[in-house]
C-alpha cells in the first residue's frame, strides 16, 4: 500500500530524527542518540534528504522559498513589518532589503549571534553594506543614539531582564560600528525592528518583490547549489533533520 510519503528518500523506512547539538546543548532535552542507534540497528535508518514532514523546497530555492516554506510565522512577519517600515518611511531600497534580510538567520537556522549568521548567509548575494549592516544591527540594538529616536528596547527589559548587560564584544563591535561610514544603514535597520507578534493578517511578499530582485543576486543554481562559500548553510535550512 502508498503512503503519502513513498516518494520521498528513504520511503518504507522509519526514519531517525537527531537535532543539532546547537538545538538542544543545555535545554534538558534527553540525550537520544543511544536509543536511536538501537533504532537504527533493528533497521530503522538516520534521515537524509526530504523530510516528509516538511513543505518540499522547489529544486532551485529562491529567497522567498525558504521565507515561505521554512520560516515560522513570527520569522516571516517580523521581517516583512520591518521592512513595510523601512518602506513608508521612505528609506533607500538598500535598507528596506536590510530590513526584509537583517533576522534570517533566526527563521530555520540558528538563533544565538543572529546578526553575525544572518549576515555570513546573504553577504555572496547582497551589496557589501547591506551585509554590515545586518551583520551591526545586533550589537546596535542594545545601545541607545537619540539623534535618530533609538532607545534601549523595552522588550530587551522584559526578554532579558531589566539588569542584563551585553557582553564586551558586544560593546566593541558597536563602537567600531558607531564610527563607520555604514553605520546609518545599520541604524537604521534597528529603528524598524519593533516585535508585531499579535496575530493579524501576513504582509504580503509582494510588496517587497521588485526590491528583491533589484538587490538580491539570486544564483541561478538555486541558493544552496551556487558553490558560494555559504551554500551549505542555505541547505542546512533545507534539510535541517539531515543526520550528516
Ligand atoms: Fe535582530
Ligand atoms: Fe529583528
């Protein structure tokens, strides 16, 4: 008899999960790997390849793909109101791309360091200063410039609690931002980063279509397949359950 998932890889076999380290170090999350050896000798088998419980990504990703197919909702519409934001104040289309990119990392990847990945993924395909950009936004964000209206976030008081300070590379990392050339661009990016999590209708991808080609240099491999020097992090987002 078919199942729904015969034509993926490894169809007729159960198929083991076993979450990155990264995932799950220091969470209290049990230690697996045993069980799912014993698993795997009795003839189950580690998971490679298409997860059927995963939308299928077409065979050459575009950006919007992985928005569309890997992201979570909070993922996907933190960045489209960011970069609605960015949009209507009318910002240069370089940083509403900064905008629509700066979290991505956050969306099928790794969280912690989020601005430093988020940057390393789009730097082959983007303008060099929308990469620095996304890449300062992080240490930006905890220090204040009320030349443009930026102050400490509220929502980093009740995150992280009202007493926490940020690290020394951290501190660092702003301080050579705050004297770049650049530095508005990542600035900038902070402004419009404000946390719009109550449900509501998605943002269209639409808006942000012409934006994204014009500043997006999608391989035409399909992100993923280009041979960059970050491909394999793009298919790590596509195969993220993939044992090796
Ligand atoms: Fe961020
Ligand atoms: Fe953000």
């Amino acid at each position: 008899m078919n199942t729904p998932d015969d034509d993926f890889p490894q169809a007729g076999r159960k198929r083991l999960i076993l979450p990155s380290p990264i995932g799950t170090l220091g969470t209290g999350a049990r230690d697996i790997e045993p069980e799912l050896y014993e698993e795997m000798q009795r003839g189950a088998v580690y998971m490679m390849g298409d997860n059927p419980a995963l939308p299928r990504m077409p065979e050459k990703p575009a950006l919007l793909d992985f928005y569309r197919l890997r992201f979570g909702s909070f993922a996907r519409r933190h960045h489209c109101q960011s970069a609605k934001l960015a949009m209507q104040s009318g910002q240069p289309e370089k940083v509403v791309l900064a905008c629509f990119l700066h979290d991505i990392s956050n969306g099928a990847l790794v969280r912690c360091d989020h601005g430093y990945w988020s940057a390393q993924l789009i730097a082959p395909y983007v303008d060099e200063e929308v990469a620095w950009a996304v890449r300062y936004h992080q240490p930006l964000r905890y220090f204040a410039d009320e030349s443009v209206g930026y102050q400490y976030p509220e929502a980093y008081k009740k995150y992280f609690g009202e007493d926490y300070q940020p690290p020394g590379y951290m501190r660092r990392d702003h301080e050579y931002a705050r004297n770049h050339r650049w530095y508005m661009s990542s600035r900038m990016i902070t402004l419009f980063d404000v946390y719009a999590f109550e449900p509501g209708p998605e943002i269209p991808f639409e808006m942000f279509e012409d934006i994204i080609g014009r500043h997006f240099r999608q391989p035409k491999e399909g992100l993923g397949f280009d041979g960059s020097p970050v491909a394999h992090m793009w298919r790590s987002m596509m195969w993220p359950n993939n044992f090796l």
